[in-house]
C-alpha cells in the first residue's frame, strides 16, 4: 500500500511517501481501507518526537473509511461497515484522566496517512450518516478534544461567556460552533482579519484582533471560560480576560509550552486552571449525538492527494488554514 512515512531523518526531513506491506489484522482487531484522513497539528510535532532509531512510523490520527477485514473474535465491527478512526486508544469510559496505557492513533503505531490501517475494533466507529466522507475524515481528533475541554471540564452551560484565543484551527472551529449550540456567547482572537471575519460566519459572537489590548476591545467585559490552545504567546492575556473565579481549560500549547505567571494574581482572583487532552470513547460518542442534534459539521480548509503531503503539512505549520485540511486517499 501506499502510505506517508517517517523514518531515518529526525523532522520534517524524515517524511516520504513510499510503498509499505499491507498490514494484517489480529485478534480484536479489524483493517480499514481508508477513503479520507485529517491534518491535525500534533502531526507537526510526531516527525520530531518520533526516534530516527525506531522502525518508519506511519502518522496521522484521523480517517474515515471501509473496514475491509476482522481479525479473530470481532463481533460488533464486520466488512463493508462505514466507520471513522476513534484515535483514543485504550480510554473507554469518561474518567479524570486517561488510564494507564492510553495512546494515541499515530505514534507510537501507525495512523491514518495511508490506504490502510488496523486497529482495535472498537475504535472502528460507524460514520455519522449525514456527514461527508471528507467530513467524516476530519471530525475525530480536534471535535473529541474541543467537547472534553468545553463541557466536561469547563462545564460550559447556556448563559456563559466563552474565550477563544486563535480560534481558526480545526479544534478552533469545533470550539465556536460547540459553545454557541450549547448557548454561550462565544469572543475570539486571530491575528488575519479574514480568519476574524470567518470566525464571526461560523458563529462567533465578536472576533478581535490578537495583537490589540483584549480588555480595550472586549470594554472592560471579563468571561466565564478560556479554552487555551496557543500557550505562551497568549497565556498572560488569557488569564487576563477572566472573572474573579472564572475558569481557564488548556489544551494544547502550539506557541510555546512554558509560561510564565503571577501567581499571587492567580490565586488572588481564585482562578480555576484545568488540562485536558483528547477525550474517552463515551464522550466521542456523546460528541457525536451533540453534533447530530445542532446539524454541526467540520469547518473544511483544503483538499490534497495524500501524495501531495508536503504542501499540506507546509500550510498547517504556517498557519494558512480555517478549518480542518483534508488528505484524499482515495
């Protein structure tokens, strides 16, 4: 089969489309010929943690497809069902945290970007029906992350104001169109006035610009919840935005992962800090009987052939895209 590789080469060096063996199912397991996957930017970030020493690696975490074989013992899964990729491996039910032994679909075993993959049967989730295969494709991952995040750790309710900083990305756009269905008001930071003006289409009650004073902007109005993905660049300012016992989620770090504080203005303001990292097999499927019920979909940026993969991962780094970038597989 055809696939995106890393190997040899520590980065972006290391990836090639190449030919590899087809892979075989085992026990409880089921293969996939996948027709679609998604760009996520923890992809950005496998070439470099992935070891030059190690066997090549096949990444991506997101796809949809036809499972097209089962290995011994699979009962709830058979060919020719239409699935997407649950990238969540190993967390079941909603919990704290992850339990001992969760990864995560695309290292450290193989993903999505290429014509086939094998995995647990129960990450072989039937493909919501009104959804596109390119929708499909690109839901799982950022749509997982962005539910966890806003309900069952912020616990975001009708009423409640919400604050997006740089939300264009895929887990972005999920944010926006998720807090205004659950009837937040929902404010958002982009440094592109055209990323800014897509946000207020998609739902955002007010777009502002990042570089701006966010008080001025906002009037003085302080928000409920920060859902943070930048990290350093925004943090500050963040916290900043929020009520006296407001509360801040992060997610994701794509501007920096360390950060600096006051603390003492921290606890002053008895602020809530809270983690969140992708999401249980319940909540996906909470996530996706949420999004069937509002009429959500993806937020859709670019199409490529997955052999054009380069271009892809070029756009995603530098920050081209709104929306989720797909990679047709077939």
């Amino acid at each position: 089969m055809k696939a995106v590789l890393h190997e040899g080469v520590s980065g972006m060096e290391g990836l090639k489309y190449d030919e590899m063996e087809k892979p075989e199912p085992k026990a409880g397991e089921v293969r996939v010929r996948l027709k679609i996957a998604g760009l996520n930017h923890r992809d950005l970030f496998v070439p470099h943690r992935h070891s030059v020493e190690d066997p090549a690696l096949v990444p991506g975490s997101d796809g949809a497809g036809i499972v097209d074989a089962a290995g011994e013992g699979v009962e709830n899964v058979k060919s020719g069902d239409e699935v997407i990729i649950n990238p969540s491996l190993g967390w079941q039910k909603n919990s704290d945290a992850p339990p001992e032994g969760f990864e995560i679909v695309g290292m450290p075993f193989d993903g999505t970007f290429a014509q086939y993959i094998t995995l647990p049967a129960e990450n072989a989730v039937p493909k919501p029906e009104y959804l596109s295969w390119e929708e499909a494709g690109v839901l799982a991952l950022s749509a997982m992350t962005a539910y966890r995040a806003l309900f069952t750790r912020a616990k975001v309710k009708e009423g409640m104001t919400v604050l997006i900083p740089g939300a264009t990305g895929g887990a972005g756009t999920f944010l926006i169109q998720f807090a205004k269905s659950a009837g937040a008001r929902v404010y958002v930071t982009s440094r592109s006035e055209d990323k800014r003006r897509q946000a207020l289409e998609v739902g955002a009650h007010k777009a502002i610009d990042s570089e701006t004073d966010w008080n001025e902007e906002l009037s003085g109005e302080k928000v409920d919840v920060v859902i943070e993905s930048v990290g350093a660049a925004t943090f500050n300012k963040s916290v900043g935005q929020l009520r006296r016992g407001g509360t801040l989620t992060a997610f994701g770090a794509s501007a920096g992962d360390t950060v600096d504080f006051d603390l003492r203005k921290f606890f002053y303001g008895q602020y809530n800090l809270l983690g969140s990292t992708m999401a249980s097999a319940e909540e996906l499927e909470e996530m996706l009987e949420f999004i069937e019920r509002h009429e959500i979909r993806p937020v859709m940026d670019k199409s490529y052939p997955l052999s054009d993969f380069k271009e892809a991962f070029d756009r995603l780094e530098n920050a081209g895209m709104m929306g989720k970038i797909v990679f047709n597989i077939e």
